[in-house]
C-alpha cells in the first residue's frame, strides 16, 4: 500500500530569535515602572508540563469549556466551512485541533501546525501523521504576532485558519487590533477564522482560576525566575517572591504577578543589569484578558472580520466564534 502521508516543515526563525527576543523584553519590561514582561518565557519543557497541570485543575474551566464546545460543534464548523486546509496558530500540542481534523476528514487535509516551539512542532506533528496517514502536514515555526507568511498551499477548497486557547487575550487591547487585522488579510473571500476567548465571570472566579489552591499557578509563575537565572545568568530568589493574581477592571484583565517579600537587588549578568526592587512592588508576568461576546464582535469588526456564528458555553463562561473577512 503506499504511503500517503506528507510532512512538511519551515523554519522562519534565525537561531538567535529566542534569545534576542527574551534580552529585549527582559531589559525593557524590567527596567520600566511597573515592571512588565511577556508571557513567553514561561514555556520552556518543565513551564509546558507546568501549564498542563493548569489546565486539569478544577479552577481553570477555560480549557475543558474549549474542549466541550468543540465536542458540540466541530462538526458544524466543518459543514459551514468546507475546509480542506487548516492553519492552526499556537498550535502546541494540537490535543483538541484533533477534534476538527476528525469533523473536516484528515484524508487530503492541509494541516499547517504554527508555533514558536520547535520540539512541540515535531513531537505532535509525528503523532498526527501516525495517527491520520492521509493527513499532510505541514509544521511552520515562526512568532505569528509579526506579519504572517504560510507556506504554499492548495489554491482548490477554503483555509479554516484556528486561534484557540483565549490567546487573544495575551494581546493588550492595542496590540489586538492590529494582530486581528493581520489575520483578516490573509483571508481569502473563501476562508474563515475560528477564534476561542474566555469570557467575564464572577471576579472570585476568575481570579481563582489563576492563584488556585494546590498552588500550581503560583509555582507556573514562579517558574519563570528559573528560566530567567538559567538564560540569563541572573541570581533570582524564587522565595524572596510571592505569586499573586489580580483582577483588572478597567482593562478588563486578569493579571498575575510576582510580588517582592523585601527589598532586594537582583543581578542580571547576561544584561549586565542590575534589577531593584522594593518590598512589596509588583512585577506582572501574564496579563489575560476576558471578552463579553459583544466586544468581542466589536473588536472583530473593528478589524474588517466579520462574524458568521458565535457558539458560548455561558455557565463556564467561554466562547468559539467563527468570522469572515468583512
């Protein structure tokens, strides 16, 4: 018999992105008032498996909500976009991206895996090729947040292009625009855009689901001290920090940050910086925002998409919209 699977893979980054991107953010987030840095450097192999855990806690409904309305409506998805590629941003894992190769028919389907991780991009594109031998994929590894370039696909059939998880709300309000707008031009008249955010809840809630009992979140954000002193040659206490969560109103965001138990002064070798910081004074690490489904059309529309079906789990507060190009 022969066989049809196909993978592929393009690598857009030079070998020193990482680290030229972890220095810049670093040294700027760290040296400003309030001290602000990027989510990204939580992700290294033990921060993934960190974050794993997150997700099965009974705290953070995000991801079981995600999981369950596809479990409702992939099938739906498939039949409204008749999609023969599939372009998946953050794709990670692809756990539940399996749920809408399944509902399209993997046989002959385009699948375009995007991540920053090069390790995540071959462990779950081996297992996807094993598991769909019809599939052909093609693993792209790039940062998604500049403009986008995907490889060259089939021309015959519409692209369903996936952004899931609630990654959108890891872009501050200004930056969403631009990011969505980026996604709406590289949408043919044919494609669609499906699109996962978490929405408002109980402010208890929501706050729970970042600062939960077991303490797992709190040693997820504290993991990011650990990457820093291993990167960076820095001299970070994780016990001279405390891991605390905040919900802001007016940004309408979750923010977790670590909190200084005193003050300290810490040395950042590779930047030859040195950090100061006063007892109690806030560092923020993650910033998520939470949509309502009425903003969210607002900000899709702001951004020339429109959309076609919004599906919303309203008791776990989270939604899948499904949107053209306006």
């Amino acid at each position: 018999m022969t066989n049809t699977r196909a993978y592929g893979y393009t690598d857009t980054l030079e070998a020193e992105h990482y680290d030229r991107a972890l220095r810049a953010d670093i040294s700027d987030g760290l040296s400003r008032t309030p001290k602000s840095t990027a989510p990204t450097w939580f992700y290294d192999a033990r921060g993934s498996e960190l974050f794993e855990e997150i997700t099965q806690l009974p705290e953070y409904p995000l991801w079981r909500a995600e999981l369950g309305l596809l479990q409702l409506h992939s099938r739906d998805i498939a039949t409204r976009t008749g999609a023969r590629s599939l372009v998946e941003l953050g794709s990670g894992s692809s756990t539940k991206t399996k749920l809408i190769i399944e509902a399209l028919g993997p046989t002959g389907l385009h699948y375009v895996p995007v991540d920053v991780s090069a390790d995540a991009l071959h462990q779950a594109g081996a297992q996807l090729v094993r598991d769909y031998p019809g599939i052909h994929l093609h693993a792209l590894r790039t940062d998604f947040t500049a403009p986008l370039v995907l490889p060259e696909l089939p021309e015959a059939g519409p692209r369903l292009v996936a952004f899931l998880g609630s990654t959108l709300g890891n872009f501050r309000r200004p930056a969403r625009g631009p990011f969505l707008r980026g996604l709406r031009d590289i949408l043919r008249p044919q494609d669609f855009l499906l699109i996962g955010a978490d929405l408002v809840k109980d402010e208890q809630e929501m706050i729970a689901a970042y600062d939960d009992a077991q303490g797992v979140t709190a040693e997820f954000d504290k993991h990011l001290l650990y990457v820093l002193n291993r990167e960076l040659d820095a001299d970070f206490d994780p016990d001279a920090f405390e891991h605390v969560a905040v919900w802001n109103a007016t940004e309408s965001h979750i923010e977790m940050r670590l909190r200084s138990r005193a003050e300290q002064l810490v040395k950042i070798r590779e930047l030859d910086l040195a950090v100061q910081f006063e007892r109690g004074e806030e560092w923020i690490t993650e910033r998520s925002a939470k949509f309502t489904t009425e903003g969210l059309r607002e900000e899709m529309a702001g951004a020339g998409l429109r959309t076609e079906q919004l599906w919303a789990d309203s008791e776990a507060g989270f939604a899948l919209m499904l949107a053209t190009a306006g």
